[in-house]
C-alpha cells in the first residue's frame, strides 16, 4: 500500500462542522469525585516546577509511553510531571464530577464532541496561546477537531488510529482464506472459519464501549456518514427503517461473535486473537498493545470493514484521536502551557510511538521512516479515507452514550430478538436528553 511520504499531511478534508447541541448533562452530578487529583495540585498557586496530569492511560504500554514523554519534558525544560493515572474507565466515568471539582493542571481526553462538551460548560481552559506555537506542526483536520464551538483551540492531539478487522497473517494462510471485501463474503468467511473451529469475531464488551465499535462500522457502510454523524447528534430517530437495517445487519453477524462479551474484556478478548484461537477481531489497532511477542506482533494485520452499500463503500474510517486539554483554573498555568507545547511537537509524539507502535502521530511533521508496516497501513488507511469519525462515545453526547447506549446495546448482544423495544427505549430517551439546554 503507498504510503505518504515522512513529513506529508494526512489527505482528508477538514471535517465538517462537528456535531451541535452541546448541553448541560444529565451526567453531571455534586457527588464526591473519585477522581480526584494529585495532591500537588492543591492549594494557591501550586508548585512551579510541578505540573500535575491526570491520565486515563491505565494500560501497561501507554502508560509507559507517556512516561516517556513527561521525563523527556523535565530534562528539557525542569519541569516535572506528577502523573494522577486512574482506570481508563473508571476515569471516563467521573470525568464530570472530577473536572468540576479540583482537577490536574493537564488532562488527557479526546478529540471531537467530547472535548467541545466540556469546553462549552467552562470546565476546561481555550489554548489559542499554545497553538500560536504548534500550529504549524498539524493538518487542518487535526486543527478542526481541536476547535470547540466558539472557534478557539481547547485540545492538543497526540495521536490517533483507525478502527478495523484485525487477523493473524499465518492463519489465514493456514485455512487459504481471503480478505473479505463485501458483506456476504464477511459472513461466508466467518461460517467457514467456524467449521474450522475457530471463533470468528473475538468480542468482549464488558466495559460496555466496544459494541459501539461494530455499530459504527455498519452503520455509516450500510447508511453513510451524514445519517451516522446526524443520528448521533440526535437528529435522527432510533426507530427509524434505517437504524433497524443496522441491527438486523448486526443480528446476521452475531452468532459468529465470541460467547459471553458482555462479561469479558477488551484485553482477554484480544488474547483469543494472539492465541489463535479466533479469526478476526473489530477494534482499534491499540490490539496490538496485547502481542507483547515480536513474532506475533510481525503476523498481525487488517482489513477495512467490508462494504455494504455501494453508494457508501468502504469512504468512512473510524479515526479517534487522543491528547490532552488543559483544566478550568490550572495552579500552574505557565507550566501546563510549556507541557502542552512540548505535547505538540513532532519530537513528543516520537517519544511516545517509539514505546507504543499501536497507533500514528496525528502531527503531520512527525516522521513516518521509523513505522511499522502495520502503522504504515494504518496512516494510509487514515490518510484516505474521505470521512473520518471519532467514536460513537465521542461523537456524541456523554450522558447519552454512558447512561443510554452502552445497557442497550448490551441488552442486544444478550437478547437480539428484543431489538424493537430496545430500540423505542433508546428513542424516547434521546428525546429527554438531547432536550435538555
């Protein structure tokens, strides 16, 4: 696959306006923060050779990259970086109580709906300043979904990756299967792979946000990326012929998904696909954080979600695109506004890629010489795609997708022949939430 050359911008168009009615959340609660942030950060004016970070990076792999980043920060500018890390889900999920209360200096968040959320509701801080000094570093693409609503920059992204089926290369050629390219040839592939003894779509979904992967990929291939980018911003109805095409879509392709998702996760999920045991796997290439074996790593590739519909083809890439945002009232703003820079260079986003190879720098000066095949693969994936998504949880309202999507579409997996009710249960919910100012 041709691959842009070092220094290239990405190839897509600057997204269109991003989702509207951003308002206040259900979500948003007086309840004691579990979240709460480093000790460091309390008190008038903080430490000025300390810069506090609350980070959502959990994980083994990221985490460690980061660390990188931050050590590499204080040997250059004396600055240290005290790391608050919590659960990545558990961060998500008091995101809201934590930002209202006392939060870090910096955070780590994601691109798009969610960060212009907050910064609509005040709780985080515009950082036109440090884009005077980064902006040259990024394609228009990453500028738009770096902008809140008002037009000023609240977001500096780090890096950014694409969602698609993930296979061993030696499996497939163990069974002489093929890449497939269209629906029925998906469906044949996962029949065949299951008389082979293989589970043919590893799943887990116990932390309620993977199934919103595959119903991204079917919907915006079965009805494009207009009604998919309008359905989540509540503009379209739930109960409509269209999203019900999606789920019997889904319901086809369910049985030949990994028993028990609702109870397993990501990760052990992952390990059914570095074991060989499953055939495939939807998700975002962070999968390869779980070859930990160079070997297995070098048998790992992907597929973009087949097509369903010709008019739509395989043009929609699911891209999300993680960084940081700097807090509401920051103890050490001259600090965090240094950090932010430096976390806005191509030398940083290098830093960080040389530890986690999983995903691709979201600057367009960052050099590529040094990417994997699958990263390659990836950026040239990202890079032409005509339209690109975030995630159905960061594309659309918060407290719609925590509190209203994420039991319902586990209530699917469980029970997809209740999908009429579920779906009607979803609709009169959008209406109160998406209502609200």
């Amino acid at each position: 696959m041709q691959v842009p050359p070092s220094g290239s911008s990405f190839a897509v168009p600057s997204r269109r306006a991003l989702l509207r009615g951003i308002g206040s959340a259900a979500a948003l609660t007086a309840a004691v923060p579990l979240l709460s942030a480093c000790g460091g950060s309390s008190g008038s004016g903080g430490d000025p050779k300390t810069v506090t970070l609350g980070s959502n990076a959990s994980d083994a792999v990221p985490k460690k990259a980061f660390a990188d980043i931050y050590a590499a920060f204080q040997k250059r500018n004396g600055i240290k970086v005290a790391v608050n890390t919590k659960d990545h889900n558990t961060f998500q999920e008091q995101i809201n109580s934590y930002l209202q209360g006392t939060p870090d200096d910096v955070f780590t968040w994601f691109a798009g709906y969610r960060m212009q959320f907050f910064a609509a509701k005040g709780l985080t801080s515009p950082i036109d300043d440090v884009w005077q000094m980064i902006g040259a570093n990024f394609p228009d693409a990453m500028k738009q979904l770096s902008k809140g609503e008002d037009g000023k920059y609240y977001f500096v992204p780090l890096y950014t990756y694409p969602w698609a089926l993930f296979y061993r290369k030696s499996v497939f050629r163990q069974h002489g299967y093929k890449v497939p390219t269209t629906w029925d040839e998906l469906v044949a592939l996962c029949e065949q792979m299951k008389k082979d003894g293989l589970v043919p779509v590893a799943f887990g979904d116990k932390d309620g946000w993977p199934a919103m992967g595959t119903f991204d990929q079917i919907n915006f291939r079965l009805n494009g990326y207009e009604f998919h980018k309008s359905l989540m911003a509540g503009k379209e109805s739930w109960t409509d012929a269209k999203v019900k095409t999606v789920f019997d879509h889904w319901a086809e392709l369910l049985p030949y998904h990994q028993d028990g998702a609702v109870g397993r996760t990501w990760q052990d999920a992952a390990q059914t696909l570095v074991s060989k045991k499953a055939g495939m796997y939807l998700l975002g290439s962070f999968v390869a954080q779980q070859f930990t074996d160079k070997a297995d790593l070098d048998d790992l590739d992907f597929f973009a979600f087949p097509e369903i519909n010709s008019a739509y083809g395989q043009d929609t890439v699911e891209a999300p695109t993680d960084g940081f945002m700097l807090s509401k009232a920051p103890k050490n703003r001259a600090g965090a506004v240094k950090l932010l820079e430096f976390l806005g260079t191509p030398q940083a986003e290098s830093f960080y890629l040389a530890s986690d190879p999983s995903v691709v720098a979201a600057s367009s000066n960052a050099p590529t010489s040094s990417y994997t095949p699958l990263q390659k693969k990836a950026y040239a994936m990202i890079s032409g795609a005509k339209s690109l998504t975030q995630f159905m949880d960061r594309d659309s309202r918060p407290d719609f997708t925590s509190t209203v999507m994420q039991p319902a579409l586990q209530n699917f997996i469980r029970n997809p022949k209740g999908v009429d009710s579920i779906l009607s249960s979803i609709e009169r919910q959008k209406k109160t939430i998406f209502a609200q100012s």
